[in-house]
C-alpha cells in the first residue's frame, strides 16, 4: 500500500534560528523519526538538509511551477521588508531574489502555512525599537492584522497563518500543529484569537507552575533566586501568558519559571518591548499592572490582602530565600490506631 507523505518546506528569514535549534530537542520519539512517523517529507530545511545552491533553487523553481506539491510551509523569523519595500535586507542566498518574494509565492501555494515563532508570527524580536529593516510577522505586525501576506490571506486549506508562537516555540507545538494538519485536521477553530494552536493557546503558563502555593498566599520573591512568587516585583507574566510550559517543560524538566527566571509572556505579540525592565513589575499606586486575565482587579486586590494575612510564616520565610528553609510540618493524623490482632 502507497503511504501518502505531506511534503514540508522550513525557511529562515530575520532572527536567531532558535526555534530550529529547540525543535532538535524533540524526543520521544527525535524529530525526523516524529515526522517520518507521521508521514512528513522534509523536503528542505537551510539546517538539516544536504541540498544547497542550485538544488534548492530547483525545488523552490518546481514548487512555484507547480511541480511539486507543498502541503506544509513552515517559515522562522521575521520578513524584513526594508530597504523601502524592496525586501533587499534579506536575498535568499543564491537566489538574488528577496526572501519575502519567495515566501509570497510559496504561500501562494501552500496546502497550510505555519508561522514558526514570535518573529514569524508578530515580527518578534527584529521589530524591537526603531526597526530599520521595517520587520513584519506574516500575518500580523505586533498585535493587528496584516504583516506581509495581508489580513485577508488564506492558505490553500483555507487556513490563516498559524502562528506557532513562542520565543523558542517548544518542539512539541510546532511537531503536533505539523501533524495535526497533515493529517488534514486543518479547523479554524483549533486556533485561537491571534491564530495560536489551541493545543498549547488555551492553557497559562501560571498553570502547573511550582511556585503557585506562593501565588496563593501572595508571598513574593524579592530577588531573582528568591523562592517565592515572582509577578509581584519580578515581572513575571504567567497569569496573562498563553502556553503549557509548565505542564510540559522543555526536555521534561525545565521551563523559565522553574530555572527562576520570571514568564516574559514570549507567545504574545509584542512581547519584545515591554516599556519597562523585564524583571520589574509596574504598578500603580502599589497594585500590579499586570494582573491575572481573568480576575476583575477588585477581586485581586481584596483576595490579595486576605491571602498576605493568612500566609504560612514557612512560606513568608521560603519566599525570600534562594533555597529552601521550612519544609512543611507533618500533622498528626486523628483517629484510632488499628488494632492488632
């Protein structure tokens, strides 16, 4: 029997390949076994692939021609559209031909077409400050729609761009939105508001954090190091950022809450220009700015003080030590002891 393969196409554009670098740490099975699995092709990618020069030319050529089918375009980094519109920051080398013209033709083709990371999806990190190489998303320019593919852009499947977002993406959503699709799963209602998986948007990184007894008791780390919870000083977003990072870390062990570093919220757009310090948390008149999505900032603010006057000395203590100081007590259990016989 013929197993039908979906062929997949990975192009770089403006940004650090880091996205390419945390899909190697797929396991569980490893990434090419992943796709083979599922009955991917890869049919290039500028880091794992062999071809160069004229061979990828031709399969770009083939593609545009229509003579070669691409089911799945998966593009890493922004689309720098500078000097002026041209697109001439970024030729694609060896072709003399700018990236953003290639990606327009290959979305033109494409079965879907994926957004792998912030910079692809939002602009990301390129677009920080006076963005001199006019960087854009595919679909988005920071949170509106429009980027270089146009707000009205569908995909062959009848798709928007579907912004695997994430400052890395972890492996395991860029490898389930591939196979998802190719299996043609392709539904609009899988994406979010801003065009997310839902399979990793509809969770918060607050979910499964280890510091949440914390939360909880509003019992603050004051440092970075410190044990307790960091969104009160530190900045952390992990009540407003969408992602299971912390349901399933990065090679089942880590995630930036738990390597002590507060969420930055790397899913959302915009994310690279927070008009303050990353570690800082702005307030006004001493209450957070950023507070949870999905609580009224009265309800916070009155549950906040309840919860600082209940708080375990224990985890006033822990809160504000870099290890771990008072465990918790064992408590007696009541009743009777069985008796012997």
């Amino acid at each position: 029997m013929k197993v039908l393969m979906a062929n997949l196409l990975w192009l770089q554009s403006g940004g650090c390949g880091g996205c390419s670098m945390s899909l190697l740490g797929a396991e569980a099975p490893d990434l090419i076994t992943t796709l083979e699995s599922a009955g991917i092709n890869l049919l290039w990618h500028p880091s794992l692939s062999e071809q160069t020069g004229a061979e990828v030319r031709q399969l770009l050529d083939d593609i545009v021609e229509g003579r070669t089918e691409l089911d799945l375009l998966c593009i890493e980094g922004s689309m720098m559209r500078g000097p002026m519109g041209t697109g001439r920051f970024h030729l694609l080398g060896g072709t003399g031909i700018p990236m953003i013209h290639w990606v327009e033709q290959l979305a033109a083709k494409a079965r879907y077409t994926l957004a792998i990371g912030s910079c692809a999806a939002f602009g990301g990190i390129s677009t920080a400050g006076d963005n001199p190489t006019d960087a854009t998303g595919l679909q988005f320019e920071g949170e509106l729609r429009g980027g270089l593919l146009g707000s009205d852009y569908r995909s062959v499947g009848e798709l928007p761009v579907v912004n695997v977002s994430g400052c890395p993406v972890h492996p395991n959503w860029v490898t389930e939105s591939l196979i998802e699709l190719a299996l043609g799963e392709g539904d609009p209602e899988r994406l979010d508001a801003l065009a997310r998986p839902r399979l990793y948007a509809d969770q918060l990184v607050h979910h499964g954090c280890t510091r949440n007894e914390y939360y909880e008791y509003k019992a603050s780390a004051e440092a970075l190091g410190h044990q307790g919870c960091m969104m009160e000083h530190l900045g952390c977003l992990g009540t407003q950022a969408h992602g299971d990072c912390n349901t399933r870390p990065w090679n089942g062990e880590g995630s930036c809450t738990r390597g002590g570093y507060p969420c930055i919220n790397c899913t959302a757009p915009e994310f690279e220009e927070p008009r303050h310090r990353f570690t800082e948390t702005p307030k006004i008149a001493g209450i957070p700015v950023g507070l949870p999505t999905d609580m009224p900032k009265a309800w916070f603010v009155a549950l906040a003080s309840l919860s600082k006057a209940a708080t375990p000395e224990r985890l006033k203590e822990n809160a504000r030590s870099e290890q771990l100081i008072y465990p918790p007590s064992a408590k007696k259990t009541s009743g009777n002891k069985a008796s012997s016989k």
